[in-house]
C-alpha cells in the first residue's frame, strides 16, 4: 500500500518581491505553484498510489478569481479517473475564516470537518484517517489531545496541521508536542504548516513534507512531498518526492581573488555554470548570489549592487544559461586586511570611522542621520530606491542596520580615493 503525503501547496501564492524587478521571468514564475502540485499528481498516477493525504494550506487565502478553484478540480478531476482518493485537511491560509470562495469538489475529495475531530475508514487497505480542519485561521487550541483512539488492527494515521513545539519561527497554530503526538498510538503523523521537510521520528513517524513549492529566498533548496509505503506490519519506508518547478538558491561566491569588478563577475560565472551542471535539467533557478572573501575590489565593489546585478545577468546570458535568472545581488566582500588600512587612513577617516561605529548604539545620532536623508530619500525616484537595499533599508527607518553594512565599504571606498 502506498499513499502521499503533502502540505503547504499554497496554490496561486505570489512569489514575494518580484514585482520589483522589470526583469523578473514572470510568466515562468506566475505558475510555479500549479506545475508543482501537477508534477505530484503525475506521480501520483505513475505510482498507482492508493491515495494522497493534504495536510492543510492548500491554498494561500481566498481566491482572486475562481481560476484557482477549478485548477484543484481538474487535478482531482484526474486522480478520480483512476480512482485515487483525496482527504483533504484545511489550515490556517484555507480555513473557513479565511475562505470567501468556494466550490463543490470532485467525489474522491474527503474534507476533514472544521468543528470536531472526524475519521475517514478504508476497508479495504484497512486504514483509518483521523484529522480536525481550521474553522478560524488563528487556531490556538492543542487539537492533537481532542484525537481520537487509534482502530485496532488497523493502520492508523493522524492527520494535522500544527507548529508542533520547537518551531518558533512558524505562528504557534494548534500547538502540541512530540509526546502527546504519541500517548495516541497512530502508526504515521502527516503533519503540515512548517515548510522545511523533517522526519522527526519514526516510531511513530511523524513527518513534515514541507511546502511543495519555495516561494522566496528564505525558503532556498528542494522542495516537493513524500511517498509512504507500507504493508500489515506498518510503515515501510517514507521516500522524499522532488516536485518543485523553481528552486531558489543562494549562490555564495568567494571572491577573494577578485581585484577588479570584472574579475568579481567572471568568478560568478564559473559559480554559475558550477551551479547548473548539479542542477537537474527540469528545474529554472532563481538565486540571490553573495559575494564574500577579502579582496581588492572590495572599494571598487561598494554601493554598485545594481549594477553588479546587471553584470552578473549578462554574464549568464553570455554562457547561455537561460535556466537562471538572478533575483539580487549583495556586496558582502572586506577589505583584504582592514586593520592595516585603517592603521594607514587619515585622521578625519579614523575620527569617521570611530564615529559610524559608535553610530549604531545612538539613537540620537541615529534620528539626526535620518532626519538629514530624508530630504534625498523623499526626491530619490522609487526605482533607484528598490535597486538599493541601503536605500531601502533606511526608507523603513532602519538606519542602525545600514551604517554597519556600509561603513566597510565606504571607509575603503573613500580611502582608496585618497
């Protein structure tokens, strides 16, 4: 018997950020979520899988249009043609708080209730399904205590969508713990909500998929669902399946060598063909790329990551790598020995750099800095503001943050020019 397991679809979600960039592949990247969810539905049908499990967030909030509705029925449209079952469990992004739209699903599509803890028996593989959907997107309560005792004999899966104790960085939605997950006594836990794949133990298993597919920088690598297959004794094995349609990386490149911005671009492009050539051919890559190392060009670096930017893109499209686009660029490079260059600046460059360093930890100067920008960052056109995240930065009101980052660059840019 083999089922899937997947969570955290997010059908139709934007992809964060993108709007800013003129040159963003948008028709490639509008869709990534539906080619993703139909890659496991193809597998889904190749496997001859006896059905999928959805572990809440299949969608990412109401519906613009009804397009993303009649998408998911005509992917359950065809698992229902070769008789595979869908039970279905709603999260905090789909839950009935969060729903304005909604249609009648296929008849193989089990939605798990949203007031009480249901079940959902197959006779014939001898498997019970026990799982609670949201009925308000900010579900505090613990719902894995409200679950019921497990079928005997049978095999028994817990279906929840929950930050699960030890995940701070996902909102606290029906907490619980590792403990209480097995005083149950089910044999598989699919679990959704945190998008990072982990198998946190195996007896019981209690597994999260993570999301199907990356959406922004912060969710970098492979991401896809799992296949469990299992037989009388219980679960066999649970196998990771690779689904994504995009996959986001961070490139970082030392560029310790570098002594001109030139030679800073080209190291890139070897990165990049590096990069592609452990890529598999399916996949398009979008990748923030982190220039690092003490070098040279470091002065000749500072403040130019939009124009790096365009650099590096030309740079890929020279090597013909049309499966690449470059979502940003950031300058994180050093001077190579920052102690004796500072030893040899100037006095007004020491009293500077004396003065940015102590910048940070003062609010006052802090206002008085951004009091003095405004002015410029009120005029600066919105373009020029995007291209720059120190701009950008200091336009939120984040100036402590952007004196630390380009007080390195500065000091050496502006020794240099001495």
């Amino acid at each position: 018997m083999k089922f899937i397991h997947t969570a955290d679809i997010h059908l139709d979600s934007p992809l964060s950020g993108l709007a800013a960039y003129k040159d963003a592949p948008a028709e490639r990247l509008r869709n990534v979520t539906r080619d993703a969810f139909t890659r496991l539905v193809d597998v889904a049908i190749e496997e001859s899988v006896d059905f999928m499990v959805i572990a809440g967030d299949l969608y990412d909030g109401s519906w613009k249009d009804y397009n993303t509705g009649h998408f998911f029925c005509r992917e359950m449209g065809r698992l229902r043609r070769v008789n595979i079952p869908v039970y279905l469990l709603l999260g905090n992004h789909d839950a009935d708080s969060e729903m304005t739209k909604k249609l009648a699903l296929p008849d193989n599509v089990h939605s798990f209730d949203t007031r009480k803890v249901s079940s959902f028996r197959i006779e014939a593989l001898k498997v019970a399904l026990h799982g609670r959907s949201y009925k308000d997107a900010a579900t505090l309560e613990n719902l894995a205590t409200t679950y019921p005792a497990p079928e005997p004999g049978w095999l028994n899966i817990g279906v929840l969508h929950t930050a699960l104790q030890g995940y701070a960085a996902h909102a606290h939605y029906a907490p619980c713990t590792l403990a209480e997950l097995n005083a149950k006594g089910y044999d598989y836990w699919a679990l959704g909500h945190v998008h990072e794949f982990s198998v946190l133990q195996q007896d019981p298993w209690v597994v999260f998929p993570g999301n199907l597919q990356g959406r922004h920088i912060r969710e970098t690598g492979p991401r896809g669902a799992v296949l469990v297959v299992a037989d009388a004794s219980g679960i066999k094995s649970v196998e990771r399946l690779l689904v994504d349609a995009l996959r986001w990386h961070l490139l970082e490149v030392d560029v310790s060598a570098a002594t001109t911005l030139k030679d800073a671009v080209r190291q890139v492009g070897s990165a990049f063909e590096h990069l592609l050539a452990h890529t598999p051919e399916y996949l398009f890559l979008s990748v923030r790329v982190c220039l690092q190392g003490a070098c040279a060009a470091h002065g000749e670096l500072f403040g130019l990551e939009a124009q790096l930017r365009e650099e590096i893109l030309g740079q890929a499209a020279g090597l013909g790598l049309d499966r690449l686009w470059v979502e940003k660029v950031r300058v994180e490079t050093r001077p190579p020995d920052r102690s004796a260059s500072t030893a040899a600046q100037s006095e007004a460059l020491a009293d500077l750099d004396a003065l940015l360093m102590s910048a940070a930890g003062d609010p006052d100067l802090l206002e008085a800095l951004l009091a003095d920008l405004r002015p410029v960052l009120d005029k600066a056109p919105l373009e020029l503001i995007r291209s720059l995240p120190e701009l950008e930065a200091l336009r939120n009101g984040q100036v402590a943050d952007t004196v630390k980052a380009v007080t390195p660059g500065l000091l050496a840019y502006l020794a240099q020019a001495n």
